[in-house]
C-alpha cells in the first residue's frame, strides 16, 4: 500500500502539472509575463489556481486536508521560483518529487 501512495502522489502530479495546466495557464502564472490578458487576471491568480489544483490531487489520494494545504503552499512557492529564473525545470520538478516523498512519509 506504500508504494502504492508513493505511485499515486507522483501520478496526480504528473496529471496537474501537463495534463491540467494549460499553456494560458503556465505561461500567466509568471510574473513577468506581459500579455494583455496579465492586466485583467494577475499571475498571483493563475499561480493560486494551478497551486490549488495540485493540492486537490494530493487531498484525492491521501484524503488529508493537512497535506492538500502543505502542498498548496509549496507548490505556490517552487513555481513562483521557476517563474523568477531561480532554477529550471529539472529544479522545479525535483522539488516537487521531494514534496511528494515528504507527503508519502507524512501520509
């Protein structure tokens, strides 16, 4: 059954972060984006909504409220990073992985 949750956390990412988030979506959430659609929704909106998302597939499979939220926050705070230049994509999804581990251990 571990493995099982490990499996299904990474699982429920994968389909949040590509299947979910949408080109709008991954490129609004930056806050240096530019576009005209960027002065009528801000990208602390899409960033939120995309956080909240990743939350809802971590309260699916854990059934957790506590890890939902600890995940909200940090995926809030791992893409804002990205978003600054801070690291890439390998960093920003090696983050995410080692979120995934913590909530595992925590579940």
């Amino acid at each position: 059954m571990k493995a099982e949750l490990l499996f299904l956390l990474i699982a429920a990412h994968c389909v949040c972060d590509f299947s979910l988030q949408s080109g709008t979506m991954a490129r609004e959430k930056r806050r240096a984006s530019t576009t005209e659609l960027q002065a009528k929704v801000p990208w602390f909106w899409w960033l939120a909504a995309h956080a909240v998302i990743q939350g809802l597939g971590v309260l699916l499979v854990t059934r957790s409220l506590p890890l939902a939220l600890a995940e909200t926050g940090a995926h809030f705070v791992i893409d804002f990073g990205k978003g600054e230049g801070w690291y890439g994509m390998a960093g920003d999804q090696g983050l995410h992985l080692a979120c995934k581990l913590c909530w595992w251990g925590l579940a």
